[in-house]
C-alpha cells in the first residue's frame, strides 16, 4: 500500500510559517501569542492586500517582516500580484501559508508554489456557507449548530479538503453578536492547533480519497 502523500514540504526543524491577512487580524494574534517561537514555528513573514489592515501592526509589534501586494500596483494582474507575493514568501524561506481573514482568492501561481501547504479559516461548518458573510448566512438560513472549519485552500471558493472543524450549540442565536465571539473563541484555538499538527507533519491527504485528511496521533499515543 502507497504511504499517505505529505501535506507540506518536509522541513527540519522550524516550520516556517506565514499569515495573509486583510483585516483585524485576530487570528494572526492568537498565532502569534499560542505558537510563535515555540513548538518548533515561527511565523516569519506577514503580507496583506490591504496596507490599511490593523494585522500589519500586529506583526510589527512582534517584529516580523510584512509586505502589502494590491492588485493595482500590478495593472490589475492578479496572477501578477500573486507571483511576486509567492516570490516575496518563498524568499522567507515559507513552508506553511495560513490564510487569516484574507479576502482574496488566490491563483494558481500562488498555489503551485506551496503544494498543500495552504490553509484557511473559515467561521461555518464546510462545506455549508462558503464566500462572504458565513455567520450571517447561517443566521438566515435558521441553523442550530455554529463552527468553525480549518480547510487546505484550492482555486475554489472555501471549497479545499477540511483538517479540522470544531461546532457549538446556539439554539437561541439571533444576531451576529450572538454567535461571533463564540466562533472568534473556536478560531482561535484550533488555527494554532492545526499548525502545530503541521509543525510535527502529521498532517496528510489520503493516497485513496483527494479530500479525506488524515491526522497521525503522536507517537506516544498508540498504547493509550
Ligand atoms: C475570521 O472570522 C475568519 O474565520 C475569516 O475572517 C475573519 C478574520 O478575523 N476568514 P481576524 O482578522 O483574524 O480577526
């Protein structure tokens, strides 16, 4: 039998991670607070298509490179924006892209230079509510379950295979403001997770199904 084809480039040592972030950038907050400079990670660069983005002072006050690539410093070419975004991370020294409120797609010439080693995070339970505005999708829609998934990014809309995905009940939910700083809660831990998981390569796509992820249990588990 075919061993399970690795997720992410083997790498010695430090992973090398790097956050795009368009927004806020909580979720590069709680990375930078839970896994930078321990576990074997180290966030090492942070790009954004926005120069406005708070997540730009984020990652100063932490001393990590940043860089801003808008589409129109490119003539609107954004297979151009993400060639030089890919050129400017691989640089880095990158292994590990995580996607934190990015709000752009990304092309294939970004993505074929770090074969599953993309990920997202994204405030539903995939592959319900793709796209913009997932909460408020799922408030409308009446649903009694809320998440939070952490997928590997392909060319598609929210659409790459799930690692992780964690729900909560919120039968009585009406608002955003119901929901969200449940979801901020959940985001915030299982994104660190998932990179940690990254760090000790135990993240695999199965050789049999293209969209099943499989997570290896520490070595130390196997007699629990
Ligand atoms: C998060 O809710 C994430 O799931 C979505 O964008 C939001 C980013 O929030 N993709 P922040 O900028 O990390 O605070």
């Amino acid at each position: 039998m075919s061993e399970p084809r690795p997720a992410g480039r083997s790498h010695a040592g430090e992973l090398r991670v790097a956050v795009l972030a368009s927004g806020t950038g909580t979720n590069l907050q709680a990375l930078l607070d839970k896994v930078h400079g321990r576990d074997g990670i180290k966030i090492v660069a942070v790009a954004s298509d926005n120069p406005e983005a708070h997540a730009l002072d984020r990652a100063h006050s932490a001393g990590v490179p940043t860089a801003v690539f808008q589409r129109a410093d490119f003539g609107g070419d954004r297979r151009a924006r993400d060639s030089a975004m890919a050129a400017w991370l691989r640089g880095h020294g990158v292994q590990l892209v995580v996607l934190a409120g990015y709000m752009r797609l990304l092309s294939e010439s970004f993505l074929s230079r770090f074969p599953d080693a993309v990920i997202n995070v994204h405030p539903a339970l995939l592959p319900s509510f793709p796209g913009l505005n997932a909460v408020g999708q799922a408030l409308s829609y009446g649903v009694k379950v809320f998440g939070v998934t952490v997928h590997f990014v392909d060319e598609g809309v929210d659409s790459g295979a799930v690692i992780m995905q964690r729900a909560v009940e919120l039968p009585d939910a009406r608002s955003e403001d119901d929901v969200l700083p449940f979801i901020h809660e959940i985001e915030h831990e299982i994104l660190p997770e998932v990179v940690r998981l990254f760090a000790r390569d135990a993240v695999r796509i199965s050789p049999t199904h293209h969209r099943r992820v499989i997570v290896t249990p520490p070595a130390d588990s196997s007699d629990r």
